[in-house]
C-alpha cells in the first residue's frame, strides 16, 4: 500500500479525540473486509498505538449502527470486567475512541466511515491452533464473552447484516449466483454445487429449529474465528476477543460452530491441500472444555443439544458465502489470486464432510452423561 492510501486515513485521524502527534502509520492486519491501520502517535514521552480502520461500507451498509453496537457491548464488557474488579482491563477488552464528534466513528466528506480502537500491545493473533491449551484459551474467552454480554438485552443493539447467519437466506444467494452465472464460473463449481445442494438436509434441520423458537435469542459475536483471539505474549493466555462487527442478536451455537471450524483444522481456510483439512479431536476436546468453563454455566440444554449443529452449519454456511463470491465474481471477500473462494469453498466442505463423519464423537463429548 503506498502512501497514497495512507493520506486519507491521515487525514480521518485527525478527527479523533487523540494525544499526540502521529508519528507513523501501516496496513496492519489480515482481515477479509475492511481496510486495518497501525497507528503511532508521539505523546510527550510515550508513544501510544492504535487501530484505525476504513470501514467497508459495502459489506456493512449499516455502518453508523456498526460502530455503536461495538460501543456498547465493548463499555458493557467493561462494566463487568470492573465489577469482577480484573486487573489490567485496557487489555482485556476492545476501547472505542471517539470522533471529535463524540461518535463512535468519524464520517468523511466522501461518506467514508473510519473509527479507531486503542491497539492492545504484547498480544498475538494466530491463524491456525497449534496445541489443546490454545484451543482451550480461545474457547473459555469466547464463552466468557458470551456470559458477559448474557445480560445485555438482545434488543438493544442492531443486525449489523440482516439475516447474516440464516441459512436459507444463504442458499438462496447461491442458487440466485448459480442462475445467473455473472462471471461464468459455474461450469468450474460443479462438484462444489452438487455437494452443497446434497447436504441440504442441515438446512431443512436448522430451519426446523429456529421455526420451533427454542433456542434463545442472545448477544452473540458471530465471528469467533481463531484469529479474533488475542493472546497474551507472554503468559499465552486469550485475553481479549476482538473484531465486534458482527455482534448481534443470534444463537451461541454459531458461535461454537465458527470456533469448531477454525480452531479444529490444522490448515488455513484456503489450504488446497485437503488432506490437511480435518477435525483434530483432541483439539475439539480442548475447545469443548474451554467453551464450557466459559459458558457453561448460562446457556440451556437445548442450546448445549445443538452445538455440533451449530458447527455443520455454520461450516456450510461459509462454505456456501465463499461459493457464492466465486460465483459472483468476488465482489465480497479480499481475494489474493482469481480461484481462492472456489479453494476456500473447497476447503470448507471437506472440513464439512469430516464433521459429518466425526458428528456422533463429536457429541458424546459435549454431553459425557447423557
Ligand atoms: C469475514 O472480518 P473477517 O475477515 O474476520 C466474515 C466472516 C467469515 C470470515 C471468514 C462480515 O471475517 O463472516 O467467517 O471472513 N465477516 C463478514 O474468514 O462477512
Ligand atoms: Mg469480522
């Protein structure tokens, strides 16, 4: 990225409640949608950092109320990391600085929504889960997360993406992509369509759950990948999950279904060599266990019923967002080189397909007694 891109992002920081005078600014990240900066200021003797992001308004049309969802669940984490009197909150949660404006974001005169974050130092993200504490980590921050936010009236913040996680909604996208084959790609997804169509069968059950309304509705994340996580550098312990955009009323078994996709292989979610796409139950174990410590205590057997559910699903349902913006030409996903989503979509129906295979293991060990 040259400094031309930089300029307006120079630009937009100085419309932030911020100490200091900047002293540099980098592309930061590895995100698929918005555009990440690291930002350094130089305040007297310190030299502060933060996250300063271009938001992709394409993706998140509702961008005013994005950012103030983020707000609120970020200040209710807070409260509560207050009450339980932790220590080093700062870096135990996401901190929103405010626009001049006293918003939680600054619009520019392009319509261009940018927001800045305090950077949370000595951390690291990973993208793939090297061993059973990792996996335990990340799972107990998730559902410590989720416990946090269980107080928070679902109603009081926004859809960020209407109907995000609703898997009707998802193969309708693509069987509207299949018809119109806009960038002619069908012919090259054959086996991906059949497979997708064939394994419908976990959309009919899903569908039949949320029809049936028994699973409540809850502040949930709804983008627990691996590398939402923060880890202390030096402890290794998760101490903050990050990237709130799509936090929004939904079901916690989304939640345990994205951390089962990303944590449990050991390959990235573009790896094409599909022979290292698989569950590792040991690191599932690790999850489940993480996962509980956290959440255990608040969510309901029938949540806890359907949390293998949640993982087939939301594994197809990215398996099918990927087809689909491969499909369609990749309007939606960053794509580094023209075939990735077809080779992210490949990846995820063969981690799909070992979820299948695995599915009953995979139970027992979330309900051991039953
Ligand atoms: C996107 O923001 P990022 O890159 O972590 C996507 C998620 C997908 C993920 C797949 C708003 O997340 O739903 O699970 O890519 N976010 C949105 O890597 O579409
Ligand atoms: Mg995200």
């Amino acid at each position: 990225m040259g400094l031309d891109t930089r300029l307006p992002a120079k630009k937009a920081l100085s419309h932030f409640l911020t100490k200091g005078e900047m002293m540099e600014i980098t592309p930061f990240g590895s995100g698929h949608i918005h555009d990440t900066y690291l930002v350094t200021l130089k305040d007297g003797e310190s030299q502060p950092r933060l996250i300063l992001q271009k938001v992709n308004h394409q993706v998140f049309t509702r961008t005013a109320l994005v950012c103030e969802n983020i707000k609120i669940v970020s200040d209710h984490i807070r409260q509560k990391l207050e009450e339980m009197k932790v220590s080093d909150i700062d870096r135990r949660c996401m901190q929103v600085i405010p626009g001049k404006e006293r918003k939680p974001y600054f619009q520019d005169s392009e319509g261009i929504f940018w927001r800045i974050f305090t950077f949370i130092e000595e951390t690291e993200a990973i993208n793939e889960v090297a061993n059973t504490t990792q996996a335990y980590e990340a799972a107990r921050a998730i559902g410590e997360f989720q416990l946090y936010l269980s107080d928070l009236d679902a109603e009081s913040i926004g859809e960020s993406i209407p109907r995000f996680h609703h898997i009707g909604w998802r193969y309708e996208n693509l069987e509207k992509a299949i018809l119109e084959d806009f960038a002619g790609r069908v012919k090259e997804a054959q086996e991906e369509i059949v497979f997708a169509r064939k394994v419908g069968t976990i959309k009919t059950e899903m569908l039949d759950l949320l029809a049936r309304k028994v699973l409540p509705i809850r502040v949930v994340h709804n983008d627990t990948k691996i590398n939402n996580v923060l880890f202390d550098r030096k402890t290794g312990k998760a101490i903050c999950v990050i990237d709130l955009d799509t936090v929004m009323p939904g079901s916690v078994i989304y939640d345990f279904g994205d951390m089962v996709r990303t944590f449990t292989s050991p390959a990235a979610e573009d790896e094409t060599d599909l022979s290292r796409v698989f569950v590792r139950l040991e690191i599932y174990q690790a999850l489940v266990e993480g996962y509980l410590a956290g959440a255990g205590s608040f969510i309901t057997s029938t949540e806890r019923q359907n949390l293998v559910l949640g993982a087939k699903v939301i594994t197809l349902i990215m398996g099918i967002r990927f087809l689909t913006d491969y499909l369609n030409g990749d309007i939606y996903y960053k794509i580094h080189y023209p075939e990735q989503n077809l080779n992210r979509c490949r990846n995820q129906f063969q981690l799909l397909k070992d979820i299948l295979e695995k599915e009953n293991e995979m139970s027992k060990m979330i309900l051991p007694n039953n």
